[in-house]
C-alpha cells in the first residue's frame, strides 16, 4: 500500500502512515489510513503523494478527533 506521511510546521517528515483500504464514490476515491505516533505541533501538513499537502492545525486535527475530510485534485 501507499505510505502518507504528515510533516510538521518545519516541514519535514514527522510521522508515516499507510492507507489501509480505498474505494471508488461519486465524489472520486475515499481512502482509510492512519498515521500512528504523530508528535505534538500547532500545525501539520498531511501529504497526499503527488497532490498538494493538506494544511491543517492541531486545533482542527482535535476538534474532529482526528478525523480528515477533504478533497484533493
């Protein structure tokens, strides 16, 4: 499976993850994958391989407990 990888405000590489199952919708492709041990930081870019990285803050990241709802194109 493809690896994602979330970077920090500095923009390196802080933590991977691994999408665990993806499937087709109306809307494009819905993925499942999760990024274990993901250090403390006021905000993060979460990478989407070939897409632009998703910005996104700790506050947001908490307030739907981790859980991310976007679209990339």
């Amino acid at each position: 499976m493809l690896f994602r990888s979330v970077l920090g405000p500095s923009g390196a590489v802080v933590a991977r993850g691994q999408i665990d199952s993806s499937k087709a919708t109306a809307a494009g492709c819905a993925m499942h994958f999760a990024v274990p041990d993901v250090p403390n930081a006021d905000s993060y870019v979460v990478d989407f391989g070939n897409h632009d990285g998703v910005p996104l803050t700790a506050a947001d990241l908490n307030n739907s407990n981790w859980a991310i709802d976007t679209t990339i194109g």
